[in-house]
C-alpha cells in the first residue's frame, strides 16, 4: 500500500501519512472483516492521497495569496492608503460620538454585526423599518461631519 500511495504522493513522507490516513479511515468505517478488505483499504489510500492532493493544492493557493499581501503591505502606496483610512476611522468614529445611542446601537448592528433590519428591530424592540429609517439618519448625519473634515462630494 505504501508503494502504491507513493505512486501518488510526492514524496515518501507524504506517501506514509496517506496510508496512515487511509488505516484510521477504514478504521473508522467499521468494515473490519469484510470480503473486500485488501480492495477496500487500496480504495482508501486512493481517496486518502486525493484528499492529500487537494488539501496541498489549497494550502499552496492560500500561501500565494499571503504571500501578494505581504507584498502588498511593503508598498508604499498601499501604506499611504493605510494612513488615509485610519485618519478617515478616526474622523468617522468621532462623528459616531454625535449620534443619539439608538442610531449608534443600529449602526453597530448593521455594520459590525451585519445584521438585517428585521433582526435590529427583535434585538432592539422595534420595527424594521424604524431601524431602517435611523439607520438612514445616522449615515446622514456621519456624511456631513465626514465631508466638512475631509472635504469629500
């Protein structure tokens, strides 16, 4: 069995793990004394290097995509950006101070806790479209005090 997941697997350590693997899924699937055995634990070394196969392929994709972040972040521009959106974070969090708490609690709801009107609304007692409403005055009123600091159309 080792010799035919090495078949599949890159490398020789790679090629144990998936016959271990393919051991505790037999295992586990309680067919212990069947007729089929030797074809049953071939079959799960097959599935066991495929799923190997796939986990590995995952793991390269998500280390190329870190890996264009970092990339990403030691760019200057992106630095820049960085700054500008902290500034306008503080900018918008200071402007939250002016709201009354019941638009600030929806506004937290909706945003952070991505929540629909109808959920607001049982959370806080009311109806969706009051939620809906005082969520439309709170954007109004962070838009104002936003664009006077920023100067943003």
């Amino acid at each position: 069995m080792l010799l035919f997941a090495r078949q599949l697997a890159p490398n020789q350590a790679d090629a144990e793990d998936i016959v271990q693997d393919a051991f505790r899924r037999y295992w586990k699937s309680n067919h212990l004394e069947d007729e089929n055995t030797i074809s049953l634990l071939f079959g799960s070394v097959r599935w066991a290097a495929l799923d190997h196969i796939r986990q590995n392929e995952r793991r390269r994709k998500r280390e190329v995509l870190a890996s264009q972040d970092d990339r990403a972040l030691n760019d200057s521009h992106m630095f820049e950006r960085s700054m500008e959106k902290s500034e306008l974070s503080d900018q918008v969090q200071a402007a939250s101070q002016g709201l009354t708490d019941s638009q600030r609690q929806i506004v937290v709801l909706k945003v952070w806790g991505e929540m629909i009107y109808e959920q607001i609304g049982k959370t806080l007692g009311i109806s969706p479209n009051t939620a809906s409403s005082r969520y439309r005055y709170a954007l109004a009123a962070l838009r104002k005090v936003v664009r006077k600091d920023c100067y943003v159309n």
